[in-house]
C-alpha cells in the first residue's frame, strides 16, 4: 500500500503508520509505502492524519520495448488489459482513471488515461459481451497508474475524496489551511493535549480543531460521509463496523484550547466548524488582537509543559503591502515576547521577508507545502524571564 501526503509531512506520516502497526514503512517523495492486511487499510483512512489518499497497488512492471516498432502505448494497454479485473469489479463497477506521468517515453497523461481505460472496457468485453462505464465524479472504482520512465504502477484508491477533507468544515474563511497539513504541524510540534493551546490568528478554526482531535485522539475520519472502499467487492462490513465503532484508544483532555481572531466573521465561522467535529468543551472562541491575549499559566501543573503557540498569519500574497507585511509580523513578535512569554510558539508562512520581522531568532527551521507555497514553519522559545536565568533554570 502507498499513503500520500504533503512535501515535509513524510516522516509524521511514516511515524503515524508504525503506530498503527504497519510493516515495511519506507518514505518516498509525498509518500509512504507499508504493508498491512485488510483491518489495516480501514484503519489507515480512518485514523491517518496526514494522509491525502491510500493507495493498493495491484500492478508494477517494467515495460520492455521489443522494438522500434514496438509502439509503447500498446505495450501499456497490454499490461492494463492482463490484470484480472474480476477480482476488483464487475461489468456494471463504474469506474474513473486518473494518471501521472514523469517519462519521456509516455509525454501526455491524457492519452495513458484514454488507453487506461480502453484495456479495462476491453477486458470486459471480450469477458461480457459489453463494458463497464466510465463515470469522472463519485465512481465505484477509482483507478490510479502512475508511470516513471518504462516503469507502470496501477493502484486502486481506497479513500476517494482527499482524506485531508475530513467532513467537519461547514464553513470558511479565505485561505484555509489544509487539515492534513495543520494536523502534520501538530504532530511536529510535538502536540499530544498536553498543555494549553493557542492559536491567535485562528481563521475558520482547523488548527484548534485538529488539536482537540489530537488531544483526544478522536479518529479524524469519523466525520466522513464515506471512503472508496466500501464500494469494493471485497468490502467486510462487519469488520468495518468494528473498526469504525472503536473509540476505546480515545483519552481524556484536561486542558484548554483557546482560539481567537481579530475578526467578528472568522470566530463565527469558527465557531459552525468547533461545534460541527463535537469539540466545543475543549475550546474556547473569542474575538481579541493578539497583543491583548494574556496567557494564563507558563507550565501546565500536571505534565509540567509549556503552553503550546501556533500561528498561521497572512502571507501577504492577494492585496496587503511589504511594508504592511512586514508592520503585522513585527506586532507578531512582540505580542509573542510580552503577552506569550514562557511558552513554545511555531509559526508558518511563505513570506521569508515578513518572517525576519519578528525579531526572535528560531530554535528549529524546517520547509512545509501550503497548497502550492513554499512555507518556512520555524520554532520559538519564549523564555519568561532573561535568556541567561532561563538557561540557569534548565
């Protein structure tokens, strides 16, 4: 099996499906490959966090060119066409074929998709008399092939819709961020409920959403309407039932998380999500700049951590200035030095420049993937007092 993600998530992912209990976990670029059963693959939709899709591979082979006349389209159709299908449809499964391609040989994905889907019908109808129909949107059978070179992979996607769109998010700001991508965050934070958490720029609220979902370790799949594979022949109910039913690994959260944001709309917005995933009770919405955020204690008295800080501000990319920007992520700085002192703070943005602003210096740098931004998502240690009786206190 193969688990997609986003650039920089890969080693969250890989981590998320050894505790799910997945053998031979090997990262790729976007993606992770594993091994597991049936129970497995349920559980990786249900419970992967960072995942956007995953994939079973039924097919990889290297296509062998006898010839220059050998025309490599057909030496594809050819392969396609020799699956036994029978075991993953029948000739009433509609299906859709989605394709990638980094080859020189194969230069347009559209035509591997239209020769794709021609061994497939074929196959069937030289089996049943007819073809099975080809159907873009909600199909029975989503079909992927990914070409590299000569060599030919064909999965079946058993998520369907990206399983970064968990099903909660009734309502938007402009410019969400991504729920796989926020929960990756997290979990590269370190954040497992055990502190406070703040979030004062929260827009529609998936960062403090996806922390309470963390800190209870509530399956983030349990809000969907359904995945891909409940469609397949081999589908088990009862023990999709069982899998689905299961909240025993689900914990008690005995802290706060506070989301806030200078704008009226954003917390209303914020507050439709918050009550739509069922996390009302562990956060607390409220409309506040952040330089008049008050944080209520340094160290949580019973894991003895700091409060945990996240932030996803503008980057500045539609209509603000530089130098408004620049002024923003200044405020930023401060608000972190005065109002946020004694905690751990992350921040993510694609504007390099902005980020200088702040004017603390990051104890860890790493690079995200915001949609199709290039993001810096840097670390902060706000000390309470002076940095030398920090240190001395260590």
């Amino acid at each position: 099996m193969l688990a997609k993600t986003f650039k920089g998530l890969e080693p969250v992912l890989a981590q998320e499906l050894i505790e799910l209990g997945a053998n031979e976990v090997q990262m790729g670029r976007r993606a992770v490959s594993f091994q597991g059963g049936k129970a497995l693959l349920y559980r990786a939709n249900l419970c992967l966090r960072t995942a956007s899709r995953v994939l079973v591979q039924i097919k990889n082979e290297k296509l062998k060119i006898k010839n220059e006349r050998t025309k490599p389209e057909d030496m594809l159709y050819e392969t396609v066409k020799a699956i036994d299908w029978s075991r993953y449809m029948t000739v009433d499964t509609t299906f859709s074929i989605d394709a990638t391609v980094y080859s020189d040989t194969f230069r347009n994905s559209r035509f591997v998709t239209y020769r794709v889907k021609d061994a497939v019908a074929d196959y069937w109808s030289e089996k049943e008399g007819r073809r099975p129909n080809v159907k873009v949107t909600n199909p029975d059978l989503y079909i992927q092939v990914h070409i590299a070179n000569e060599e030919v992979t064909v999965c079946l996607d058993s998520s369907g819709e990206s399983l970064h769109k968990r099903g909660y998010r009734v309502a938007n700001t402009e410019a969400p961020i991504n729920e796989a991508l926020a929960a990756g965050m997290l979990l590269i934070a370190g954040w497992k409920g055990q502190s406070d958490f703040y979030d004062p720029m929260c827009g529609s609220g998936t960062l403090p959403i996806e922390a309470a979902l963390i800190a209870r370790n509530i399956a983030p799949g349990i809000f969907r309407k359904e995945f891909a594979f409940e469609k397949w022949r081999d589908f088990d109910p009862d023990l999709w039932s069982d899998i689905y039913n299961d909240d025993s690994a689900e914990r008690e959260f005995t802290h706060t998380i506070y989301g806030s944001d200078a704008s009226y709309y954003a917390i209303q917005q914020a507050a439709k999500n918050v009550k739509a995933a069922g996390v009302q009770k562990d956060i607390q919405l409220k409309q506040i700049r952040m330089e008049e955020i008050q944080i209520k204690n340094h160290k949580s008295q019973i894991t003895n951590a700091s409060p945990l800080v996240m932030i996803n501000p503008p980057y500045g990319e539609r209509l603000a200035s530089n130098k408004d920007m620049e002024e923003l992520y200044g405020k930023i700085g401060t608000a972190l030095k005065h109002q946020f002192a004694g905690a751990t703070a992350w921040i993510i943005s694609s504007n390099d420049a902005a980020m200088k602003c702040i004017g603390l210096k990051p104890s860890r740098k790493m690079r995200l993937l915001n949609g199709e931004l290039d993001c810096q998502f840097n670390k902060y240690d706000l000390f309470a007092g002076k940095r030398k009786d920090e240190r001395m206190n260590e």
